[in-house]
C-alpha cells in the first residue's frame, strides 16, 4: 500500500493536494485524529481492496489533538512496517496573511487574544517535525492551484517506483527563496541575457538565449561544478532511502540563466538513469 500523510501550514493548499491525489486515484481521508492513524492504516492495509491501495490522508491543526499525538502516531505506523512518505506544504508569512484576508476566514489556531501573525508563526512551530520529516516539502507561495496540482501529481507519480527522484527548480531571487528546495545555487555571477535587448524577451528555453550563454567559459563551468558535486552526493541520498531531492537554482528573474542551467542539468541526469523532474517558478 502506498500511504500518504498530507499536512502543513493553515493556507498553504492543502485541500487542492487531497483533491488532486484523489482524482489520481487515492482513497483520501481529511482531517484524520492522529489517534486513529496508525489503526485506519492497519485496516486498509489488510483488506486486499485494490482501490484502497493507495491513500492519502490529511492532518492538520484542525485538530489540536493531532500536534500533541502524531510523533507518537508516526512512530506507531513505522513499528507496524507501515510504508508512509510525509508530504508538507509550506507557504511565505506574508501570502498566507493575504489568503486568510481574502478569504476572511479564521485561522485554526487564532483566538481573541491571538493575531493572524502570531497564529501562523505559532502552528509552523508546531508543525516544524512533520516538515523535517517530509520526504517532500512544496512552497505554494507562488503557486496557481493548476501548478500545484501538476507538482503534487509528479510527486504520485515518481513515488511509483523506487529510488530518488531529482526536482531540479530555476527560480528568481528577486521573488524570493523556494522554502522546500534542499540546495539552492545562486548564478547570479554569470553574464545575463537581459542586458542584451534582442535577448530580453526570449528565456532559457530559446536557442538565442542558449547560444548566449554557451560562449562563455563560467557558463560552463558552472555546469561542471554543480554537475560534480550532485554526481558525489545524489548516490549518497539514495543509500539514505530519500525518495525526493529538490535542486534550486536562482538567478535574479528566473527566466534566463536558471531556466538554461536547470534543462542542462535535468537533462544530463536523465541520461545517467536518474528520475528527474523540472519546474520553472517563474514562467507561465
């Protein structure tokens, strides 16, 4: 059985996560009491229903019951040899300020004498040992709900077989960090197409913008450098039975030398048998 536990920040989508597995074909449950987890695994698990061989269930601060129990949950599932990957969405302070504004709902762990601020900094507390068990951990904060659909489907999808599977990310500084990526590589150094004006309108996708920048040497090198060093520890993230590795690299808009580097390297990878995915935060 593959089981998923869905949870993470109050905002950050959840909900679109649940609904998109389910449409995949996961029996999903929402809002499950951590008491009750390890016993709703063991019963699915043993009643040889194929439709119940994948499931996804969500926990969350909803339930306050859930934060003191699901350490105590999780440990449970593993001595019962139940398989689980933890998958966590995460969001900026400031956008999920806005989506609680905007939809004027009321935060879970909001009362009379707690602000929505101090709410969402005090349930990331709570919640931060789910995130550092999170065999995936997705920042929504620049997300359309289409996109998010699409990267919790490739996650599914690569959890299909076994080993590690690479998400390589390109991404622009001045929109701010991906939260869930495991390195982050800043190539902000190298020569930038955007100062040239026939090159501006063009990404990395396009064979001008590629031309570009493979005719200078810290181009490549850069390549090589980066290349190395995934080559030394990927192998190792393997052996440690990780099942999911973001590799973000940033440059200042996220449409030209991150876009270039990041189909460079996913494709390199893919020759060498490695599972590779590839998401361009900033392009549309």
């Amino acid at each position: 059985m593959r089981f998923f536990i869905v949870t993470g920040l109050s905002g950050s989508g959840k909900t679109i996560a649940l609904q998109a597995l389910e449409d995949a074909g996961f029996y999903c449950i929402d809002n499950l009491p951590a008491m009750l987890l390890p016993h709703v695994a063991r019963e699915l698990s043993q009643t040889g229903d194929e439709q119940l061989t994948q499931v996804a269930v969500g926990m969350d601060s909803r339930n306050r019951a859930f934060l003191a129990g699901a350490t105590k949950a999780l440990e449970e599932l593993t001595q019962l040899g139940i398989s689980h990957r933890i998958l966590f969405l995460d969001a900026e302070e400031a956008v999920l300020v806005k989506r609680f504004q905007e939809t004027r709902r009321r935060h879970p762990m909001q009362d009379d004498e707690t602000p929505l601020l101090e709410a969402i900094r005090l349930e990331k507390k709570m919640l931060e040992p789910l995130a550092d068990a999170a065999a995936l951990r997705v920042d929504t904060s620049h997300s359309t709900p289409q996109q998010l659909r699409h990267e919790i489907l490739d996650f599914g999808r690569g959890q299909e077989t076994a080993g590690l599977t690479v998400l390589f990310e390109s991404f622009g500084f001045k929109h701010g960090t991906p939260l869930d990526a495991d390195f982050v590589f800043d190539i902000r150094c190298l020569p930038n197409p955007y100062w040239q004006p026939e090159l501006r309108a063009y990404t990395g996708r396009d064979e001008p913008v590629i031309q570009f920048l493979e005719q200078y040497e810290d181009v490549g090198a850069m390549f090589e450098d980066i290349k190395s060093f995934l080559e030394r520890w990927l192998v190792r993230f393997g052996r440690a039975d990780r099942n999911y590795l973001t590799v973000a690299l940033g440059c200042t808009g996220g449409q030209h030398r991150s876009v270039y580097l990041v189909n460079r390297l996913a494709a390199y990878f893919t020759a060498k048998g490695i599972k590779t995915q590839v998401r361009h935060r900033e392009l549309t």
